[in-house]
C-alpha cells in the first residue's frame, strides 16, 4: 500500500495536478518515520550496488594493482557523500519534467540536436567509450605472450555500465546520476589512500591503513589510479559543465592539502607570518585560512558533486545554486565535527587514530577557539606544537576553553544554513525529508 502511494505520489507530481497535491500530503501522513530516520533505506538499492559498480570500473588486468586499489572498498565506510548524490538525486526528481531543461551550452551540440528532446536527454545513460575500444587495449594477448598478467580485461576495456539500469520511475534517479554517486566515491577514496601516506597514518575504518599494508609508493599509486578511472567515467557522463567542476574539485583537494601542509613542519619555507602577534586580526585571519582550507579539503567534492547532481538533472539555475550551497555549507559542518571529534572521540569509535592534528602540527577550530581565549597559544601554534610539552599544553587549553564545544556550535550554524538552502532548493518530499535527517545527524556523529 505504502509503496503504491508512493509510486502514485512520485508520478502524479509530474503533472502538477489538485490531485498529485492531495496525494503527496496523505503520502507524508502514512510514510512511517523510521523510513525517513534512515536515508539509506530509500536508495538501498544504488547503495547495495555502489561498491559492485566501482570495481567494475577500476578492474585492470593485474591483480596486485586491483587490490590495493579496491582495499578501501572492501571495508564498510560511511559513504557520505555517495548517499548525499543518490538522496539529492531522488529528491530532485520530484521537479516536474516540464520545469527542467537540457542545459544552454548542450543544445546546440551534436548529441542533443539528434535527441532534441530534453528528457530523453535526461535519462540517458553515460556512453560506454568515446574511443574506439581498442585504442585502450593497447597491446593485447597477441602481443605479451608470455607474461602472468594479461594485458587489460574486458572491465578494463569497455567500463561497462554495470547495474546502471534505465530511468527507474519509481525512483527517479537518473543512470548518469547513479554513475556520479560512484564517481565521488572513487575520488575520496583516492584522496583518502593519499591523505593516509601525508598523516602517516597506520588505520582506516577500523583496518590497518593503505600505507601501511601496502606501502606509500603503491597507496599513492593506486590512489592516481582511481583519479584516472574516476576521470575517464566523469568524460563518459557527457556533460561539459560537470567535466569542468568535477575536475576542478580535484584539484581543489590537493590546494586544500597544500593549505594545511602550509601550517606544519612538513612546509618549508613557511608563510611569511609576519612579526609574531595574537591580535585579534590575526586570529580572525587564522580562522578565515582554515574554513577556506575545509572548503577545499571536504566541502568542495561535496559541493560540487551535489552541483553536478543538480546540473544533471536539468534544473533551473537558481536550484542548481542551492544545491551547491547545501553541500558547501555541510561540508563545512562536517570538517568541523570531524576536527572536534579528534579531540574528543576515542580511537577506537573512531575507526583511526585520533588526537593526530596537533601532534602533526596542525591547527583545528577547536585550538582557534582556545587561542582567541589565551593569547600564549598563539606562540605553540606558530611553533607547530614541536617542543615537549607543547601539544599536552594546548589538549589543557582546548579543555578549559570548551573549544570542542564553541566548535561544535559553529559547525551548528553551517547546519542551519545547509537546511535552508534544502528547503529552498527542493519540494517537500520523503528524500528531502532523508537529507534533512542526514544533515542534522552528522552533527551528532560519533565517528
Ligand atoms: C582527510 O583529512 C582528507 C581529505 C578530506 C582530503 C585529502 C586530500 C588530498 C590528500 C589531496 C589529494 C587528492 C586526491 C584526489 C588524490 P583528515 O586527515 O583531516 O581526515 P582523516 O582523519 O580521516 O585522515
Ligand atoms: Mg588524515
């Protein structure tokens, strides 16, 4: 009965009738609460899939690469960011088809002349090679006779579209969307295996760190691995636009790296500084550097994945820039209780080591926020916390100051403003409803 309501709802919303209307708000009365406490239950299906879809599309022909790459896929991670793509997408759909549009810059292109028809263009599949397939076989088994690994496999060659069914109308996620919600994957994922030889970090959800397992040199390999399979299906979703940001976004993770990296040891010469000064312009200056640096180190790929979800589903501008907003604003949120659960989660909750930013000699919200409080930090932070002493002194200082606690309230203020952007962008709806549980638990995270 429930999923008849909900199908009726979901179809019935494209013709904007009294009808639709009515049913979508008997539809909120029966939807039970547990289903919208739990996001994942409404695209359990793409999530089951995720995993399986992703190492269709990183498979090579050597079985040593196709395990460091696939390592972190095989542990359970949060998959934030896939399920954000997924929910926004399915949220989006509940856009009538008549309000949406192919995008400007794509109508006067070959492929959309052809299909002159925005919503056939909507619910197309990412194309399966652009090149001629063996141009990527390069050698093939004729000419390595003898070798133990056979050139590329047929995953290798075609990528195919596993599981990327047609337009599903009962969920309304587009396959292009589906394939973007595997990309992001792909890409923090590479990030990660990078980000873990950077911190020297030794786990990872719960398991010995890439790093660790299989070396620096093979985790930053397989970590440009992904990039470059990640790249390669991001060109085959045919969207200019969305090629654009989501490259774009790359490279925005690597500044952000660099950012912090600027701040420690690790960087030298550091910034020039300046004469040494715990003015209050030169706090303010220090947080305005470490939002910026949480934009491009978290909030960009989820800002511009949840743009390119948007943009893929062919809404209005003014939608595409909330959703945007949405992600920018979360992503912040979520940097922020990351920082905070570092100084107060244990590592075992945690999956990783914790306590790890100050002894890398990097400071979070929560040492700002101490700092602002007691000018004398100012001196440890700019030292990188390198004497004896320095990092127990600043735990002390970040305790009596509650920087945990004034963290957590900023990072309440990103959530406010990421729910607002929910509500302007999107029609009321179970998925909206799903991402706005999301959102708010990501405030109350243990891990
Ligand atoms: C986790 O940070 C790391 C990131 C969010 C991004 C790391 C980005 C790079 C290493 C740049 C290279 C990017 C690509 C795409 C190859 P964290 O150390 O604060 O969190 P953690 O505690 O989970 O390690
Ligand atoms: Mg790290």
């Amino acid at each position: 009965m429930l999923n008849r309501i909900h199908f009726l709802t979901r179809n019935s919303c494209r013709y904007k009738s009294s009808f639709a209307v009515a049913l979508n708000a008997v539809s909120k009365l029966v939807t039970p609460q547990s289903l919208l406490n739990n996001p994942i239950s409404l695209v359990s299906n793409e999530m089951n899939n995720l995993v399986r879809n992703i190492i269709a599309l990183i498979g090579t022909g050597n079985p040593y690469l196709d395990r460091v790459s696939s390592y972190y896929f095989e542990t359970e991670g949060k998959k934030v960011r896939p399920l954000l793509v997924l929910l926004l997408s399915r949220a989006l759909s509940e856009i009538p088809m008549d309000k949406r549009q192919i995008p400007p810059y794509l109508s006067n292109d070959n492929i959309t002349t052809s299909l002159n028809n925005s919503i056939q263009w909507l619910k197309q599949q990412p194309v399966e090679s652009f090149t001629p397939l063996n141009i990527f076989q390069g050698l093939t088994n004729a000419d390595i006779k003898h070798s133990r690994f056979h050139p590329l496999t047929q995953a290798s060659l075609s990528f195919k579209n596993n599981n990327i069914e047609s337009f599903d109308k009962e969920n309304g996620i587009l396959p292009r969307q589906r394939r973007l919600a595997e990309i992001v994957e792909m890409i923090h994922t590479a990030s990660l295996l990078h980000d873990d030889v950077i911190d020297h970090a030794d786990t990872r959800r719960g398991k010995p760190s890439g790093n660790v397992v299989f070396t620096n040199k093979m985790a930053v390999l397989a970590g440009d691995f992904l990039l470059g399979r990640a790249t390669v299906a991001i060109s085959r979703l045919r969207d200019p636009q969305v090629v654009e940001i989501m490259s774009s976004c790359i490279a925005s993770l690597v500044e952000g790296e660099f950012m912090q990296l600027h701040n420690t040891d690790e960087y030298d010469p550091k910034p020039n500084t300046g004469k040494k000064s715990t003015s209050i312009s030169k706090i303010d200056e220090a947080f305005d550097y470490y939002i910026h640096k949480s934009y491009l180190k978290t909030g960009s790929l989820i800002a511009m994945s949840l743009r390119s979800a948007a943009i893929l589903s062919g809404v209005k501008p003014n939608v595409i820039e909330s959703c945007y907003e949405f992600g920018k604003n979360l992503g912040l949120c979520f940097q922020l209780i990351d920082d905070m659960l570092d100084f107060t989660s244990s590592s075992k909750q945690m999956g990783k080591t914790t306590n790890v930013d100050l002894k890398l000699g990097i400071s979070t919200a929560p040492v700002l926020f101490a700092w602002k409080e007691d000018p004398s930090l100012g001196d440890l932070i700019e030292r990188n916390f390198e004497l004896p002493g320095d990092v127990e002194r600043a735990l002390q200082l970040v305790y009596k100051y509650d920087g945990a606690k004034k963290t957590y309230e900023l990072a309440r203020e990103y959530r406010d403003k990421a729910l607002k952007n929910l509500r302007e962008a999107l029609p009321e709806s179970d998925s909206r409803s799903a991402l706005e549980f999301l959102t708010n638990s990501i405030l109350t995270r243990r891990k």
